[in-house]
C-alpha cells in the first residue's frame, strides 16, 4: 500500500511517499520512496519562538514544492495534457477556500500532473497549533479528493510512537521486535508524557506535564542564555561542551516532582529557578552559559529518567519507546540506556535515528499505514484539526 503522508502541526511541513506492507504484529515493513521536509525553524528564530498565523503562511507555501519533491524522488510525477475537470476545480474551491496561495499552487500541480500512485492520504490532524494543522488537513482532504483514493487523520503522537518502533537501515526499514507492555516516553515542544500500551494503539495515560512541555522549557531557558531558536540542540551543545571541559556547576537546581508519587511533570518552576540564576549575576559569561546548560540538561534527564524507570518498575514495562523531538538529546539517550543497565533491567530500549525524532512526514505516514490497516477512513466532512487531541 502506497501511502501519501502530510505533515504540518507546528514547524516543518513535511511530505512523504511510503510504500508499506505486512502487520504491526509481525511482519510489518516499508520503503520511503520520497520524503521532502521544510524547516521554518529560521524564520522562527527571528521571533524566538513559533507564531501560529506565521506558521500556517510557511505551510500554504511549502506544502506543494514538497510534494513535488517527494513524488519526483518516488519517480513518480508524471505530466498530464487532460485538463482540470469542473468538478474539481469547484472541489477545491470549497476544499481550500480559507488556504490562500495553497489553492492556486494545487490547481496548478493538478493540472500539470496525472494522478500518482498513491492508494491513501494519511495526514496529521493534532495535537498542534491548529492554525498549522488546518492548512495540512484541508491540503490532504483535497488530494485525497481529487484522487479519488480515502483519508485517514492521524494523531501526530501515534506517528511519534510509530517511527521509533522501527529500525531504519537508509530508505528502507521494518518494525522492531517489541514486547508489552509498552511504555512510552513522548517528549517534544508541545508534550511530556508518559503512555502505557498492553497492546498496539491502544494507550493508557499514566502521567503528563502540568505546565510547561519539557522541549518548551529547552526553548525558554535556550532564550534566557540569548541562544538561538530552537532552544534544545543549542543547550545540549553547550552542556555536553561543559562536561567534556569539566566546567561543573557551583548551584543546583530543583527537580520538581521527582519524589513525588505519580508519573507527573512540571516544568515551569525550573524555568522560574534558571531565571534566578541568571538574573543573579549582571554578567553572564560563557563559563556561566555552560554551567546553566549542563545543570538544566541534567536535571531534565534526572526527572524524566527516574519517573520513567520507576514506571517501568511498577508497571513489569518490556519494551521502553522514547519519541519527540527531544528524544534527539544525546545525553538523555544515553544516560536513560545507562541506568536502566546499571539497574539490571533487561527491557528493550526503542529511540528513532534523532533525524526522525524531530516532525516528519514518515512518522505519519507509519501511523496512518497502520490505522487504514484496521479500515479506520476518516470522513471527509467530519475530521476537524484537534489542536488538544490526546491519545488515551
Ligand atoms: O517533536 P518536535 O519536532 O515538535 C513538536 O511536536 O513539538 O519537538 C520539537 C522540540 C523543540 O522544543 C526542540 O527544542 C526540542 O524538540 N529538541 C531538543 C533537541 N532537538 C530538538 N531538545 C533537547 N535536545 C535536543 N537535541
Ligand atoms: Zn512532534
């Protein structure tokens, strides 16, 4: 099955062409045949932080190059001389009404191009900025439409569990020996939480943050040291810089709830306690930059290591999945594969290549492979972009 997975929740609008084949259970496996991805993570950067409406402009004017690129990467962009047919046309005139320079683009791409082969649409319809996950959804419903071929809307957090299930070797990969229960570890700008799973997509939300997403605080503190937008590789830069140069921090900061007895987060207070520390000192030297990354990354990796590890204690976990953009984080990649080990846990350890643990069009388009599979079609008239949309 060809699937055309549509990505745009928050700040890459990416586009993909998976071809899949096989069951979750057993023998499930893939090849990308195209996968184009455009980062706004630099016009964001100017501002500091993601503007929705701004997002959602990059969006209308990304989504058709990428497309191109991923189907001319799958070879298959083919020219047409059959004009637009009226229906269409007017389906696309109500489909993206509100979608600005995005409807001419694809009456443009449709008029040129013949239908690809492509048996579905898998698109990301939340959680995210629902400004972003609109432009993708309306998008997706009129390709979808046009083709003639179903819908299915995917829970961007599925996708993230999704692709870290599977092991990747270039373009091609399959699903990963996985027991249950299944735990996992969603971390990135907009979430933290911890999922349990006693069988495939079905999710159990055992704890999540209270404020502050953990990959948000990684923003907020990156803005405090005046580095660049986004916040979490420019902190795990200078943090794994002031382990190598052996510059220890002479403070400590809290590590909200890590005691406490649930599998709840908060992030906001440790952001209030680094905004002391900075506010403390009229100078913030490079040395102090240093020793803020290192103690905040540290701390971070305290809480969410220990909270997951006594999940998986409580809960007999086999298999942990850790997804989200911050799961590209070397140290706490390493650190959680480290303690586990030095606690003698033999359960597996499941994190994508850190390409794929940031928003991508692959992870959707896993997801929504794995949803048509159990028939689930979205209707067209229905489906809505949820911005809170959970996944228990
Ligand atoms: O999953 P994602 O790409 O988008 C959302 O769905 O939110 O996650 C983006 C978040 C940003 O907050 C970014 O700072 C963080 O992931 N991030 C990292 C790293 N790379 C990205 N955080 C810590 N360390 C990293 N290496
Ligand atoms: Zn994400």
């Amino acid at each position: 099955m060809k699937i055309l997975g549509i990505e745009t929740s928050c700040d890459e609008t990416g586009v993909c062409v998976l071809d899949a084949r096989g069951d979750i259970n057993n023998d499930f496996a893939f090849d990308v045949k195209g996968n184009a991805l455009a980062s706004q993570t630099s016009i964001h950067a100017l501002y500091g932080g993601v503007f929705p409406n701004l997002a959602k402009r990059e969006h209308q004017k990304n989504l058709v190059p990428m497309l191109e690129i991923a189907l001319q990467e799958a070879g298959d962009l083919r020219e047409t001389q059959a004009p637009l047919s009226a229906k269409t046309s007017a389906m696309l005139l109500t489909t993206l009404e509100r979608e600005g320079s995005l409807r001419e683009s694809l009456v443009g791409f449709l008029s040129k191009y013949e239908k690809p082969d492509i048996d579905a649409v898998a698109v990301t319809y939340g959680p995210g900025l629902e400004p972003a996950l609109w432009v993708g959804l309306n998008f997706a419903k009129a390709l979808a439409r046009a083709w003639d071929v179903p819908l299915v809307g995917v829970n961007h957090m599925e996708g993230h569990i999704a692709v870290s299930c599977m092991e990747f070797s270039d373009t091609t990969g399959h699903m990963r020996e996985t027991r249950f229960p299944i735990l996992s570890l969603l971390i990135s700008g907009g979430h933290t939480e911890l999922v349990l799973s006693k069988e495939w997509m079905r999710y159990e939300l055992i704890g999540q943050t209270r404020d502050d997403a953990v990959g948000e605080a990684f923003d907020k503190v990156a803005r405090m040291l005046g580095l660049p937008y986004p916040g979490g590789p420019e902190i795990s830069r200078l943090a794994e810089e002031a382990r190598h140069k052996k510059i220890t921090p002479d403070f400590k900061l809290p590590r909200p709830m890590l005691r406490e007895d649930n599998y709840d987060f908060s992030f906001s207070g440790l952001k209030t306690a680094v905004k002391k520390i900075v506010d403390a000192r009229a100078l913030l030297n490079v040395e102090r930059k240093h020793m803020i990354a290192r103690e905040f990354e540290d701390t971070v990796a305290d809480v969410l290591i220990g909270k997951t590890i006594r999940a998986v204690e409580e809960f007999g976990v086999e298999t942990i999945v850790v997804g989200g953009g911050v799961s590209a984080n070397t140290y706490i990649r390493s650190e959680l594969a480290r303690r586990l080990a030095e606690k003698g846990f033999v359960t597996q350890l499941l994190i994508p290549p850190p390409k794929l643990s940031t928003d991508n069009a692959i992870m959707i388009a896993l997801a929504g492979y794995f949803r048509a599979q159990k028939k689930e079609f979205a209707d067209f008239e229905t489906l809505k972009a949820t911005g809170n949309l959970s996944l228990a």
